[in-house]
C-alpha cells in the first residue's frame, strides 16, 4: 500500500446501491449513492437487474469525483443474501431478481426440503427454481454477479457467501447433488479471491480505472459484519436496515438443524454464523421524519403497543414460520406511541435473536456493534442498548459498502481480513445500557416472547430459554 492508494466498496441494497472510496486507515475519501426500484405485492418482491448497473455507474463517479488523485488498489461488491435471477451464456439476465424475501418458491423449498436439503422457502435455491419453472433453464446468478461481469467484461465465478442460500455446501465448498442441467450452476469461488480487472467499456461507464482488480465479494450482511470489524470469536454486529440482520464470528460453524441460524465462511477459512429476520426499519410509518418521531417516543417507554414489526409476510430469524405476519397488540394513544411501539418490538426481536443464538450455544462473549440505517438514530442505539441490556459499539461508518472496501484491502495485499477491518474501522461511539432500562422493558419483552409462542411461531424451549434470560443482559454465557 502507499499514501495514494484507497479501495472501493459497492453495497447493492434493496433501496439503493452505495459506493465509498476508503483509505487503508478508515478515511472515507468520496461516496455516492443512487435509488433502485423494487416491487412488492403480497408476497412477490422482485427487482429489474439492468437498474443496479445504471445505479452503479451512478454512485461510483460520484464517489470517485471526489476523490481525484487517488490510485484505486481494488474493489469488491456486496449484495442483498439470497436474490437470485437466471442469466445466459453471455451474463445477461433473462429474468427478473427475486429478492432476498420474494415467498413465491414455498413448494420449491418444500420439495428441496423432502429431499433433505436445509433450505427456507425465501433462500436462493428453491427460488431459482420457481424462475427455471418459469423462464427455462439459464444459468443461476447472484446479485452481484451481474455486477462483476459487467465490470469485467465477461461472466465470472459467484462467490462462496452469496452461494451459501443456493445450497452451496461451504464446508466441502462443493455443489450437493442437484437434478440440474449442465451450466446452470455457476463457478465458485471464496470471498476475496480476484475475479479480473475493470475492462475498457465498464470503466467509461462507471469512471473506475481500467484494469483496477475486481475482487470477489460477500453479502450484504456479511459486509456490514466486516464493517463492524467483528471478526474475532465471539463478537457480533447487529444490521438494522430495511431488515434486521446478525452477524458473528466462531472458530467452529453453529449448528442449528432448522437453517434459521446458517454459517458463512470468512475467506481465510474461520466461520460467521447468522441469521436474517424479516423484521426492521421497512416497517416505519412511511413519510415520517425520524428525528421528530424519535424525540417524541421517548414519552412512550415503554410503548402502549406490543409489535413484531415484520417488513413483509413471513419470518425467517430468530424463528422459521412462513406463516407469521406483523403483529401489533393494544391501542396506541397517538402516532408517536405507535412510533415507539415499532421501535421497541424491533429491539425486542433483536434481544430475541441473540437469545436463540445463546440458546445453540454461540459465542456471545465479545463486542457488539451496531451498523446499518438503524444505526443514525442516536435515541434508537440507546433504546436497543438499554433493551438488550449491554453496550454496544456505533463505527463512524456504518455502511456495508466500508465492508467490501476491506475485503477488497485483503484480495488485493493479503492483509488478514480481521486487521484489514480493525484498520479501516473507526469507532464513533459506546452506547451504555442506562441503569433500570433493561429492567423496565423485561416485561412486555416477556409478554412479546409469549405471544409468539401462543401463536405457534416461536417453539417453546426457545421461549422458555428467552425467559430464564430476563434477568441476565444478553452478552452473559
């Protein structure tokens, strides 16, 4: 590395797709940002996969217009876990991306199930084929492989993280059998590995420098992980953006026979187990200003309410029910109450994930730090802290894309990824819980965890082992 040399980091999100150019120590010399479009009815989300690609180009000139004189060592590209899409020979989509929640492949993932393959109805496999059903049998591709062909001219190996909800076995990084034609499935390489350089045409377009080297990337969630620079044995990063995700590292896999909790691997062969809930900041009242709502939430605590804010039907962490929908219980006084009640039921869900997680024995013992959208509300970090009753880490950056700027830092030097992070990351702030807060919402926390279980949602040693925790904040093992 030298003074002039810094990576870009490309985070596809469900909203938008982000673009940082960050140095080695963590200073963020440009960003940009543009919108994507989705679609959502009922259970169908799905996205237009040529609108990433002009979002791309969009954000990253802005991010390198502001960074002129830099010399890019190298990018790498996030995507959301488990969007999937059929391309063919050349890379072009042939269909649309059904996105990381789309609940249209439930027999699919039944018959993938039967067949004793450990798949949920929204993971990649069984959507991708609902879309073979649909359009024929094309080669199945993740999001950020439309990106990274684009970028290097020609269709590359998808990487091992996005792979995982497609059943790529991580373990034996090897396909299971699959009744499958030839071609459908694609290469498979690790996160970190290079993929090839930015060609002629991709860098007129998007304004990286040809020839910068293309790295490949994690998912979303993992890249926030990175982010967080939580890649040490047991600490872990909670991604509150549209939905909640948690990440964390072991030196051993997580062994949860229902799928709920899966294990990535990091590229230098460690492990990070996690889990994605359908509940998050999507479920806030649109058209809102945060800032005002927050400030008059804090007349509400706790709230009059009692929510499972799911974004949409269906949820898949810290508990598998396919049927589950958005729960509010009780009246609120007015929209602010409301406002808290959301608030809360997402931390609620949070404390819940990282009972499970305790629950199959994961290692809790380390940092946690909180990144994503969620992460800009001051008033939401000390409402979670005091929630899950343990302080948390805020990073200046909470963005993924500072993820695949570190992983990008590791392809292209061979800096272990955990020092590439810890350099990169900057910690803004150390939220403590406040005394008697955990205390004060232990209650309708109790009553949350039994409502999901009298509904069927939640099995009852889960919730049972929620409730021996009340008294314990959620860092003790």
């Amino acid at each position: 590395m030298d003074e002039g040399q810094a990576w870009l980091g490309v985070d596809l999100g469900t909203q938008s797709v982000r673009a940082l150019v960050v140095t080695g120590e963590g200073a963020v010399l440009g960003a940009g940002a543009a919108p994507v479009r989705g679609r959502r009815e009922g259970v169908r989300h799905e996205q237009v996969p040529g609108e990433w690609w002009a979002a791309v180009c969009t954000a990253s000139r802005a991010a390198l217009a502001s960074s002129e004189g830099v010399r890019l060592g190298g990018l790498a590209v996030c995507g959301t876990s488990g969007t999937v899409l059929l391309t063919d020979g050349a890379g072009r989509p042939v269909s649309p991306a059904l996105m990381y929640d789309d609940g249209r492949a439930a027999k699919e993932a039944a018959l993938l199930r039967a067949a004793g393959l450990v798949v949920q109805d929204t993971w990649a496999l069984p959507k991708a084929l609902w879309l073979i059903g649909e359009h024929g049998p094309h080669r199945i591709t993740h999001q950020p492989d439309v990106i990274t062909a684009h970028l290097v001219g020609r269709p590359v190996p998808a990487d091992s993280s996005h792979a995982l909800k497609t059943a790529y076995d991580v373990k034996r990084e090897a396909w299971p059998s699959l009744d499958l034609p030839e071609g459908t499935l694609p290469e498979v390489v690790r996160p970190g590995t290079r993929l090839g350089e930015v060609c002629a045409s991709a860098a007129e377009a998007t304004g990286i420098p040809a020839g910068t080297p293309v790295i490949a990337g994690m998912t979303d969630g993992c890249a926030a992980q990175i982010a967080s620079g939580a890649l040490r044995p047991g600490a872990w990063n909670s991604v509150l953006g549209t939905t909640l995700v948690l990440k964390g590292a072991s030196d051993t896999p997580v062994r949860d026979a229902t799928g709920v909790v899966y294990n990535h691997r990091a590229p230098e062969g460690t492990w990070l187990p996690g889990g994605a809930s359908s509940v998050g900041a999507g479920a806030l009242t649109a058209g809102a200003d945060p800032q005002v709502m927050d400030q008059r939430a804090t007349a509400f605590e706790p709230s009059g309410v009692l929510a499972y804010p799911l974004v949409s039907p269906g949820e898949r962490f810290p508990f598998l029910a396919p049927e589950a929908t958005a729960l509010v219980l009780g009246e609120p006084a007015d929209d602010a109450d409301l406002w808290a009640g959301l608030l809360q039921g997402i931390a609620f869900a949070e404390r819940l994930c990282l009972d499970y997680l305790h629950h199959l024995g994961a290692p809790l013992d380390g940092p946690l730090t909180f990144t994503g959208g969620g992460a800009r509300s001051a008033y939401w970090n000390q409402l979670r802290a005091d929630i899950l009753g343990r302080p948390a880490r805020v990073p200046e950056q909470t963005e993924p894309a500072l993820g695949m700027a570190a992983l990008a830092l590791h392809g292209t030097t061979g800096t272990p990824l955990a020092e590439a992070a810890e350099r990169m990351v900057r910690i803004r702030t150390v939220v403590e819980p406040r005394p008697g807060r955990t205390t004060l919402f232990a209650e309708p926390y109790a009553r949350l965890v039994d409502e999901l279980e009298k509904r069927g949602w939640l099995p009852t040693p889960v919730a049972a082992h929620a409730h021996t925790r009340l008294t314990l904040d959620t860092a003790e093992s």
